[in-house]
C-alpha cells in the first residue's frame, strides 16, 4: 500500500510538508507544515502551522557531548543516533496529535553532530526510519550529503528557500548557533551564501558556564555588560583564518567550541557575553562588506533575532535597514527550508546552489525513510 502512496504524493503538484529543524545550537525542535506549490521560483510557499519546542536541560547537555571528539566515540555517535530519533519522533508525533492539518511528509533534517567540509564529510544524526515508524509518514532526510558528493560544502542549506521566498538584493541573515547570510539574487547561478562565524554558540557556552542558563534570552546579560576592546580584538584574530577564507565556506561548533575560549578573561561574565555579541555581528557584517554585493536590507531570522543587543549591533554597525520579520516566521524559517526541499526532492528536482556551496553540479537532496 505504501508504494501507492508514494506515487500518489510524486504525482501531486502540491503537497503540505512538515519541516523539521534541529539548529547547531542543539536546544529543540522547529516543526513547520508548510503548503508547498509548484517548483522552482514559482513555487508558492505558505505556513500552516507551528511549533517551536525546548529540549530539557540534560538532554540537551547529551547531545552537546556527541559534539566534543574528548568526549564522544563512535560508541555514543551510535547510541545517540538512535536516542535522538526516539526523541525528535515523539516530539513529531505530539505535534501531528493536535494539529488538524493534513500532513503528507516530513521533511527531517536531524542533528549535526560533525561538519568537515576540508574533507567533504558530514553527519547529522536523529535516525529518519524510527521517525518515519512512529508517524506512518514518508521521511525525506539527510539532505546534505550529496552536495558534498560532489564536492561541495553541503552548507548553508537554506539559500534555495531565501531564492523563493525572499525579492532579489536582500540579505537574509540568520542568527542560530552560527550565523550564515544569503545575498538574493534574481538567477538561482547568481545567489551568494556562506557561514560568518559564530551567532549564538559561543554566547551560550558563556551562559551556561556563568549563569546556568542555555541562552541569554531576551539579551539580558548582553544588556548588563560592556564590550571589552581588547578581548574583540583577541577574538577577531583567532578568528583571522576562518573570515579571510573566500567563500564558498561553511563551518561549526567543531571550530566555534571552549577551546576557542581558551584563556579568555574579561573583567565579568557580562562584559564577556556582551563581547561575544558584538564580535559575532562584527564579523558578519564584515564578511557581508568583504563578500557579497551591494544590498537592499537585512532581514534577520533565527533565535539571535530575539536578542534586542544583538540587533541593534547589527543596524549600528552594518549602517543598513534590518529588519525583523514577526517571531512564528524567524522561528520557522529553516524548518520551512527543509519542506520547500523535500518538495523539490519528490518533485526530482535539484536544490543545491553550487554557487553557494562550490559543487560541481546541481543534484536532487535527501533520501527516503518509509514507515
């Protein structure tokens, strides 16, 4: 019978797609069901619904161990594979318990535990086929890999989303645990995207190390503190090798990570969290001027887009319009990448932008878990 079902949804032009999302910063899920018609630029793209849901503390701690070589070993890469799944499954199948729309497939990106573009290798875990067991629904996942296949960096993901959804000369920037920008350009060929370096990572560590909190919410550390010159300037230097890297580039928490605070001191913890702000939009508006057209706007998604220092950072220092777009899409956006890319997928259409990520071709992404 599935395979009737199957054909039924590669036949059909429109298709609602729950989009998973699992960030680099590790603390939950982003569940969007999204309408997705048509392909390509003309594809019609809408939000259904959404969810955003918080991991608790010890789980994510787990996770946040899988990251870390000292501490992980293919031992707990395996184990952690199959516990992440049960638990993004039982998130998933909660959410599909209450919401009353139709859902066709899901879109699963899993989580990243280890991006290695230097040797055209990444990971991201969450197994698709409990997922696709415990819902009964077809899952489209792994999306990645073969980009890197063919030689590029499989990161970021999302350009292809901001060429539809966004008008050309629009920076679409978004703040998760690392902070990526997308220039929109009118031709697929033309879009320029990459990561920038850190957005929320390093802050996090900070706050979890000194407050015992996962993140700075609302910026309030950042509020209470000072930027320290001299730390910035320590930190732009380590970062040194990463910004003058040409893109396509792409990059992580396997760089972004304690050991790239190590020996860090300021005067107090909020004078550090409120550094890590500034030198985190420092560097992605300076990647943006070094890199990438002349545009229009900001337009900034992600969970750094909640933290008011961070974006008034962002307007002071890149002197352009920024725009915030209202909380349920900069919290869905990448969960509505993933829908807009398993549509293509079951459309057997290519999503990748080679001129993001340095592939030598176009290819179709993902690969399918049945139930």
């Amino acid at each position: 019978m599935i395979w009737n079902e199957i054909r039924n949804l590669l036949s059909s032009e429109s298709r609602n797609i729950l989009g998973v999302m699992s960030g680099t910063s590790a603390d939950g899920l982003e569940l969007a069901v999204v309408s997705c018609l048509g392909s390509g630029k003309s594809m019609k793209v809408r939000l259904l619904e959404h969810s955003s849901v918080q991991f608790e503390s010890s789980f994510h701690e787990e996770i946040v161990k899988t990251f870390d070589p000292s501490l992980s070993g293919v031992d707990r890469v395996n184990s952690m594979n199959f516990l992440i799944g049960k638990k993004h499954a039982a998130v998933i199948r909660s959410f599909l318990d209450t919401t009353e729309v139709k859902v066709d497939a899901i879109a699963y990106h899993g989580q990243t535990v280890y991006h290695d573009p230097a040797v055209h290798a990444t990971l991201q875990i969450g197994e698709a086929d409990i997922v696709s067991s415990e819902t009964g629904l077809p899952v489209v996942f792994d999306f990645r890999k073969k980009d890197m296949v063919f030689g590029g960096e499989g990161a970021p993901i999302i350009p292809y989303f901001d060429w539809i959804y966004f008008e050309s000369g629009i920076y679409a920037v978004n703040l998760g645990g690392i902070a990526n920008v997308t220039y929109v350009a009118e031709k697929l060929e033309d879009v320029k995207a990459f990561d920038t370096g850190p957005a929320n990572c390093l802050i996090d560590l900070v706050a979890k190390r000194y407050f015992n909190m996962e993140f700075d919410e609302g910026g309030k550390i950042a509020a209470r503190g000072t930027v320290d010159g001299a730390v910035l300037d320590v930190l732009v230097e380590r970062d040194r090798k990463y910004f003058e890297r040409r893109p396509p580039k792409s990059t992580g928490r396997e760089v972004y990570n304690d050991d790239f605070l190590e020996g860090i001191s300021v005067s107090s913890p909020d004078n550090l969290v409120r550094t890590l702000v500034r030198f985190s939009v420092f560097q992605l508006v300076q990647s943006i001027n070094s890199y990438l057209p002349l545009g229009k706007r900001i337009v900034v998604t992600g969970g750094g887009a909640l933290n008011p220092v961070m974006i008034e950072d962002l307007k002071l220092l890149s002197g352009l319009d920024v725009e915030v777009p209202e909380r349920t899409f900069l919290q869905a956006k990448e969960a509505m990448g993933m829908a807009v890319l398993a549509q293509e997928f079951f459309n057997g259409v290519e999503a990748n932008v080679p001129s993001v990520t340095g592939a030598r071709k176009r290819v179709v992404l993902g690969k399918l878990a049945l139930p």
